[in-house]
C-alpha cells in the first residue's frame, strides 16, 4: 500500500502580485487560518476605499431622494433608479472586498509546510506553487486486494502495516472505506485505511506492507516442546496457584 496525507494541497497563488511578505519557515507546523504570504494590496485598497467612498455617496443621495418621495416630490422611477444605484455600489464593494482578500494567503486546515518556493518581492502569477501544506496527524494507506476476498473485507477491519524505514515496528490501523468497483483489470477492489500517526514520523507516498486481520480473535497458544505425548493424548504440566504440579490434557 501507498501512504497519503489526511489532506493535501499545493498551495498557490490566485493572482498576479508582488510578494509583500511571507509568514511561514519550511517545514514548519502551522495551524488553520494562519497567513502564509501576503500579497501587495495597496492599489486595490485604494479602490476599495473608493468604492466604499461611491456607496456612501449614493445612500446619502437614496436617502434625499426618499424624502422628496414621501412629499411626492420626485417620480417613482427616480427612486427606483437610485434605489438601483445603492445596490450597485453594495455589490462593487463586495466584489472589492473579495478581490482583496485574494491578495492574502491562509492555511485552509492544520498541517504541516513543505519547502518555501518563493522570496519576498518576486512577481508571482497565478498558479505559481508556493509551497505544499499536509495535515499528518492521520495517514490514509491505500491497497488494493483480489476480488476473492470481497465477501470478507468490510469497514472496521484491523490492519498491521511494515515499512522498510522502521524496519522493527508495526503500525496499526483501521479499514474505513471500500472501493465501489472492481477493476476488471487487476481483477483488484481499493481499500483505505487510516494509520494513527501522532509522531508524524510516517510520509504520504511510503510504501507499507499490510497484513488485513479478518475474523481476530484470542486464544491460547503454548509452545509445542511443552505438550507430552502420553498413549493417544497430549498433556501439558500446569503449575497450581499452590506451587503444586499437575497434568492437563491439551
């Protein structure tokens, strides 16, 4: 199986600007909401303070016009063009609004930063990668099985995972989803299972070896140079809470 991140995304620009700062090391672990780079937003500030400027002066000419209505000193048609007007100017402003918020670069989730790909004061243009962002507080392991074993595989499963980076240690999981189609291919069906991986020691992109635990259950094992032949039976010696000695039949 192929190791993913819980969430993944490259993130990158969505305009044309002027790198004004940038707020994050490489590889460093930031939280939801946090400013990764700022763009310079001086031009469109100064429209958006006109724009705002613009509705203040078309309310102010709604309300004159409101008045001379009520007095019936003005046409229905100048109200309702007006009235028009206003809405127009809220919408220019929003839409400035947005545009500026553009012009500022938020991490969407918590995670954790790649490497830096850009410097302050580069002109970047939309679509430029500035850096990759991964939440590795969970991993998904993605695998495939044959469609034989289709009847036995469900949501909830335990796995145990081995990867050649931590040659000696065992990760554990859970199955939590099921492909809905069969490749007709491989004849293959895709599981995903998620990896507990507070550490952050696991990467998206490692190969793991999986071992799917169907039907688990305890039991007792012994080992077979403990069992004593005796005619047709095997007996083990168990020793008593007394310290005495008897044979059990295994």
């Amino acid at each position: 199986g192929t190791l993913q991140a819980n969430e993944s995304i490259v993130v990158t620009a969505k305009l044309q600007g002027i790198v004004k700062s940038i707020g994050f090391q490489d590889g460093q672990n930031v939280e939801a909401g946090t400013t990764l780079v700022q763009f310079d937003e001086d031009e469109l500030s100064a429209r958006l303070q006109a724009e705002l400027a613009n509705l203040d002066g078309q309310r102010k000419q709604f309300e004159r016009i409101s008045g001379l209505a009520r007095a019936n000193a003005t046409s229905e048609a100048r109200f309702d063009e007006q009235q028009a007007a206003v809405r127009k100017a809220q919408a220019n402003v929003a839409a400035a609004r947005a545009r500026l918020s553009d012009y500022t670069i938020k991490a969407p989730f918590a995670g954790r930063l790649g490497t830096r790909r850009i410097s302050v004061g580069a002109l970047v243009s939309p679509g430029t990668i500035i850096t990759t962002l991964d939440d590795l507080s969970i991993v998904k392991l993605d695998f495939s099985v044959p469609e034989t074993f289709l009847a036995t595989v469900r949501e909830g499963l335990d796995i145990e995972a081995l990867t050649s980076a931590y040659a000696s240690e065992v990760f554990r999981g859970k199955v939590t989803s099921i492909d809905t189609r069969v490749d007709p291919m491989t004849r293959t069906i895709a599981i995903r299972a998620e990896v507990a991986n507070s550490d952050r020691r696991l990467r998206p992109g490692m190969l793991m070896v999986v071992d799917l635990i169907n039907d688990s259950r305890e039991s007792l094992m012994i080992a077979e140079e403990a069992l004593v032949p005796f005619e047709n039976q095997q007996f083990v010696f168990v020793v008593g809470s007394d310290n005495t000695v008897s044979r059990v039949p295994a």
